[in-house]
C-alpha cells in the first residue's frame, strides 16, 4: 500500500437528476466516513453543474456519482467535460448504480473511474478510492 495521506480524502457524494432513491448512497457515504474519509453529500435533485461546482468549493478529492436513473450516458460525461472545462484533472469520477455493463466500458474511455454495481463489496469501493488518491494526489 502507499504511503499514508497528509489529510483525510475528500468524497463528494451526489445524486444528479430527478432520481430520488438515495438509499444507496447514503449507506456508501457511510461506509466511506467509517473509513475515514471527509464525506460531502449532495442531496437530492442536482445537476451536473452544481455537482462541480460544490466539489471545487470543497476541494474534494474524488466525485462519487450514485445513479439509478437510466441517465448515466448524459450525466457522466457532462461532469467530465465540466471538470476538462475547467482544467481540473486531479478529481476522480467514480460512481455506481444501475449502469450496463457496456455503458460502463464507453464511460471509463471517456475517462470517468471505475463503476460500482449494486451489491458490491464496499470494501472494493474504499480500497479503489484509497489507492486512486495515494497515486493522483497532486501535492
């Protein structure tokens, strides 16, 4: 493993669009405060722009994007073309849901990060965050 992290890592939890089942991201904000992560949670109802926006103004580390809704195809990649806009390069795009496997492969060549199904181990999800951060973190 890398070595350690001058200060917690940051994770903005979001839901974007009119999926109002949040559940699962508050059970991953969770699991992520647990281990020891700085957890930002959105709410409900945002959009793209809010989204980078509030992850600029918390100088967060990694966006994770929960996503039931079918719109993964429209909201990812208009959070990847917001932070490219930006010229922000040092935040991870990460997230999961409902997302088919082939959707998945099209969004990680776009450049968002690795994709979390329902029912994965969320041990997976803090060990994937933890090891992206310890070799992007760029300070």
């Amino acid at each position: 493993m890398s070595a350690p992290l001058s200060r917690p890592i940051r994770v903005l939890v979001a839901k974007v669009g009119l999926d109002g089942h949040d559940r699962g991201a508050k059970v991953i904000a969770s699991f992520l405060r647990d281990a020891g992560m700085e957890v930002i949670y959105t709410g409900l109802r945002q959009t793209p722009e809010m989204v980078v926006n509030a992850a600029l103004q918390e100088d967060v580390d990694v966006i994770g994007v929960s996503i039931l809704s079918g719109a993964h195809m429209t909201v990812f990649p208009r959070i990847m073309t917001l932070l490219n806009e930006k010229g922000i390069n040092d935040i991870l795009l990460t997230g999961g849901g409902i997302i088919p496997d082939e959707d998945m492969k099209k969004l990680n060549e776009l450049g968002v990060g690795r994709l979390f199904p329902p029912g994965t181990n969320t041990g997976e999800i803090v060990e994937y965050i933890t090891n992206w951060v310890a070799q992007n973190r760029n300070y």
